[in-house]
C-alpha cells in the first residue's frame, strides 16, 4: 500500500489536487487543519499556539524559537502518526518535508503555480484586491521558506525533495489527479516491508520526542530519540537519576514501542583555567 504527501505554494490549489486523487483512489484525505486540531488534543495545546505552523500565520519570528521547537514537535508527531495509517493522501504547505528518507512507499508531491495565477486564485479564495493578494502571495512564500529552512533544515522549494512536482495551471486538475493516482498504484505494487519499518519508527521516534516535550518535568532537557525495529535509544548527558527513569517511563508509554535502551552521555570536561 502506499501514501501521498502534498506540500503546496500558496494558491496552487494542492487540497484540491489531494481531495479529488483520494477520491480516485478510495483513500482518506487529511488537511494540515486536521492535523492542527489533532495535536492540539493531543498535547493539550490551543490551536491558536499549533498555529505557527499553520500556513496561514504571518510573523513567525515575533515566536519564541523554543516554542517554535515545542510546536513543531508535536505537529510533526501527529502527522507522522497519521501517516502509518495506510492509504491516506496529506496536504500541507510542508507535509513531505517531515517524511522521513527511505519511506520509499510515500509519494512526495509539490504543487506549483505561475505567481499571476497564484495571485489571482488567492484574490478569489480570501476576497482580496489584486495588489493585496499579490503582497500575501510574495511575503508568505518568503516566510514560509525562511521558517522551515530554519525548523527542518530543508528548501521547501527544492524540486529534488519531492517525487513530482505538478504545476497545476499548465494540466487539468482531473487529469492531474488520474496521472497522480496511477502513481500511487505503481508505488503501492512496489511497497516494501523496509519502507514501511522506516515510517513506523520515524513516527515512533516523534512521538517519543513529542512526549518529552510535552512533559512538564522533562520539557527542553537535551535529549535525542532514535529508533530502530521499535526499539527507542535515548541518548542525552541529563540521563541520571530519577530523570532516567522518568524518561525510560514515558518513552515506554509511547504507543508502538517495544523496548528502551538509554545511553547516558559524559557531559564534556571544561577546560581548566591557565
């Protein structure tokens, strides 16, 4: 079986793209909204906080970056747990960035657009002027690439990120989602077991993480998460008693997880004074 993830420039019309080839498709259509919501239940957040990294939000840098983290956390745990889900299409403006490498079975698709179009299309979704709609379509494309190159390390606008890039003034939407979904099927045929642990453990490893932060005794402590077969490593020099075993609990509390194994780091020597 097999997924797709579709990040979109704004005004290209990616949820449109994503609904009609789940459709086609018989899979289930989650927005990055649902995924907002989701984790806002989750982590016991408001949505307004989860909404730095909504696609609607200007301003990111007025954030405090370790709320940024936090937020992040929790968003990219709710969405990687979605997608182990089978045969789910995702649209966002940066869901294929959070698919981890070697999740082979996962389509990552990019929807673009000429700025004209993207500018018009913008007008007639929010009721803007032409200028207006021109301004949100240049400043937050400039946003949204400064903030996840900043929180994910990644171009959003690299085409060698993604398995397709579509712009969808130059095809019809329809055919647009028959060549996707003919995609999909090719992808599904070739799905694989391996491809399928890398997701299950990337997701693991986000939701470890995710809980960490979201404990009020554990928070920002330094402490990185990595997964292999379901097995969870955490690794951090802030691993002694009791916090060890505070960690080792919620960890282990994490659904999917099969085992921990914490590997307590030497906190480096300071150099001595001359």
């Amino acid at each position: 079986m097999a997924l797709i993830a579709i990040g979109q420039q704004l005004g290209s019309r990616g949820t449109i793209l994503g609904q009609l080839t789940a459709e086609r498709l018989g899979y289930r259509f989650i927005s990055s909204t649902d995924v907002l919501a989701a984790a806002a239940r989750r982590y016991q957040v408001t949505p307004e906080q989860l909404q730095l990294v909504d696609e609607r939000t200007p301003h990111f840098w007025e954030r405090l970056r370790t709320d940024a983290v936090k937020l992040y956390a929790f968003y990219g745990a709710m969405l990687l747990k979605e997608f182990v889900v089978d045969r789910t299409v995702v649209v966002g403006r940066s869901t294929p960035l959070f698919v981890p490498e070697g999740a082979k079975h996962v389509l990552r698709v990019r929807t673009v657009a000429p700025f004209e179009h993207r500018c018009r299309q913008v007008a007639a979704d929010e009721k803007l002027e032409a200028a207006a709609a021109a301004k949100r379509v240049r400043d937050y494309g400039q946003e949204v690439r400064t903030r996840l190159q900043t929180m994910l390390n990644a171009d959003v606008d690299d085409p060698c990120i993604y398995d397709f890039v579509l712009n969808t003034a130059a095809i019809p939407m329809a055919t647009l989602a028959e060549m996707l979904a003919g995609a999909t099927q090719i992808a599904e045929r070739d799905s694989s077991a391996e491809s399928w642990t890398r997701l299950r453990d990337a997701s693991i490893t986000a939701q470890v993480r995710a809980a960490l932060f979201a404990h009020p005794k554990i928070g920002h402590a330094p402490i990185e998460v990595a997964t292999t077969n379901g097995v969870v490593t955490l690794n951090s020099s802030a691993l002694v008693p009791p916090w060890d075993e505070l960690a080792n609990g919620i960890a282990r509390g994490v659904e999917g997880v099969v085992g921990v194994e914490l590997g307590i780091e030497e906190p480096p020597i300071p150099p001595r004074a001359a």
